[in-house]
C-alpha cells in the first residue's frame, strides 16, 4: 500500500500552512485580547472564531463515537471533497475513480483542480462492483468517490463491495454518507481504524435540518485530518456556524429522531400514492430522505409543476435516469400539494 505521504502532492508535504493570531496562542486563559488586529467592540463578533471548532468537535466526538483528532469540519461536505484533490491530487497527472451517476459535485472539484475524472457506470440496479472501480484505475488513480445511499438514486451500496475496495486500493476511499441517517444501514464511522485510507463524509444539511448553516463533516485517520487542517482557510466555519451546531448538538437527540421518523412515514405514504398516479411509470427504492420516480413524460411534468410553483428535480438528462425526477420528502401539506397536481395531469 502506498503511504500517506506517497499519495500527498510534494508541494502541500513542503508547504509551511498559515498561522492565525488564535493558532500561535497557547497557555492560560486569556481576558485581553490585542494580537489579530480586531475591532475591540461589537461583542462577541468581532473576535475571530476558533479556527479549529475545538469546542464542536469535541460535542460531536462524543455523537459520533470518534476521537476529536479523526474529524475535519468545513463549509459543506463539499469543502472536504476540494481538499482531497488540492492535496492529494497533481493536477493534469493524477485521476480519481467515481460511481456514475452520483453526486455531481466530485466532478466539478475534479474539473476545477485539473484532475482526470474517471466514471464507473452503475449497473441497472444502480449499485457497483468494486472490480469494476479497480478496473478503471491506475497508477495515478489517488482516490475513488463512493455515496451511499447514492445520489441520485437513493439506494445504498452493497457493504461487501465497499469493503472489498477498501481492502484492494491503496489510496484513499470517500465514502459520502450525506443520507445515512435515513437509512437502517450503519455508518462506516466505525471501521476507521481498520481502514486508515477511508475517508467518511456527512452533513448538517439534511437530517439536522440545517442546511443554511453550511457545515460538512470528513471522518478519517488523524495523519489524513492533520493535512485537511493544514491547507484549509484558516476560518473556514464562522462563529455563527459553530454556535447553531453547538446548540443543535445540546438538543435531545430525539427531535433529529423525530424529524427523521416523520419523513420515512411520509416517503413511504408519497412512494405508495406515486405509484397509483397514471403519470407515473414507477419509483425505485431509497434509503434517503428523496426518490427517484421514473415518469411518462418528465420534461413536461417537470415544468407544469414549477408552473404551478412547485419544484422538483428533473434527473431525466442524467444516466441511468431517463425520463426521472427526484422527489424530496417535505411536510405533509408540501408533499399533498405536489401529488394533488400530479393528479390532476394527464
């Protein structure tokens, strides 16, 4: 297997990281501060915030079962998957290998870093064969993208394929649990220490109800965490950030259960209704909060809807997902008005 340092770019090993007033300080507790050249009033904003969400991360250590050392937070999920390519990939050299179709933000990273974006396309029960992935890759291929469950399919990958791969490629694997919450599935958060190349991403977005507050998380070995905080924006999460995750955190754990619950009982009620609508064509299984419904015509149904002011996704121009739109689950008033407009549709 290749060492961490073998798949870290040369230049990102050399590189000296920048280092804020609130790194350089160590010692007793402090009451006045004068070395960041802050405005001393409009307290508590003018400070700076914690450039590494001490405090969170050890809240959500304990949530999670992992040591504080194994997380990375950043803006969104998809601040880590960029830092995988600006470390360890040299651009218009390495390639990465990815499910296809899936989440669309690993290619754009790819593209935006200059990295070789190779696809592995889904079989017709979109799930994957970890020969396939390997088949695909070579000696420049420095990390594979796995979601699971998958978007925009919904499912989850088969747990044997994934860890197949985790023991057969020699850099370093993401699986993107953004979903995971909704699904009966565990987590890969507890295999990080027999896998130290697993790079496991999730999220506040979806079943913590807090997608305006743009907070991702990467789970992954300590040496792969340390090089995440090293080439990071020094304040990457921002003080309101931190301070909504920490009160979402202190929340019993039973209202994030609850909105969970509450979904899964109205993803299987708007399910079954979509597959009596003669628009419909049929739903395919999800282990997510969203499914895929393949419909008779999905660009006209598509835009009638948003005619009538609701919106959906339109996946018909994705592979693998001809004539489909993606249904979020909503409340159940959102989820009456869209199926009484289906209704309503030839």
């Amino acid at each position: 297997m290749r060492t961490l340092d073998e798949l870290t770019r040369p230049n990102i090993l050399r590189l000296k990281p920048y280092s804020s007033a609130r790194d350089e300080y160590k010692g007793k507790q402090a009451s006045v501060f004068l070395d960041a050249n802050e405005n001393p009033y409009n307290h508590p904003y003018n400070r700076y915030p914690d450039p590494l969400q001490t405090e969170l991360k050890a809240r959500l250590a304990e949530v999670k079962g992992v040591s504080p050392e194994c997380i990375f937070l950043g803006n969104g999920s998809d601040e880590a998957i960029d830092l995988v390519y600006r470390a360890f990939c040299e651009p218009r050299v390495d390639n990465v290998v990815a499910i296809e179709p899936t989440y669309g933000m690993y290619e754009v990273c790819a593209d935006m870093n200059g990295v070789d974006y190779r696809k592995v396309r889904l079989d017709d029960a979109y799930d994957f064969r970890a020969d396939d992935m390997l088949r695909a890759a070579d000696g420049r291929t420095k990390a594979m993208f796995l979601c699971s469950p998958n978007n925009p399919t919904g499912n989850s990958l088969r747990r044997e394929e994934i860890e197949t791969l985790l023991r057969r490629f020699d850099g370093l694997v993401i699986v993107d649990e953004a979903y995971i919450d909704f699904s009966s599935r565990p987590s890969l958060l507890g295999e990080l220490a027999a896998y130290p190349r697993l790079i496991v991403l999730q999220t506040f977005s979806k079943a913590w109800g807090c997608a305006g507050i743009r907070l991702g998380m990467a789970f992954a070995a300590p040496d792969i965490i340390r090089i995440f905080n090293k080439i990071k924006y020094p304040y990457n999460v921002n003080l309101l950030t931190q301070r909504e995750a920490l009160d979402m955190l202190r929340r019993s754990a039973a209202d994030v259960e609850q909105w969970v619950s509450i979904l899964l009982a109205e993803r299987g009620r708007v399910m079954d209704a979509f597959r009596a609508l003669p628009c419909c064509r049929g739903v395919f299984p999800t282990d997510a909060n969203f499914f895929l419904a393949r419909m008779t015509d999905a660009d006209r149904i598509y835009a009638a809807l948003v005619g009538q002011g609701i919106i959906v996704r339109n996946r018909s121009h994705v592979a693998l997902c001809d004539g489909c739109l993606r249904i979020t689950i909503g409340t159940p008033e959102e989820n009456d008005a869209l199926l009484d407009a289906l209704r309503k549709m030839d």
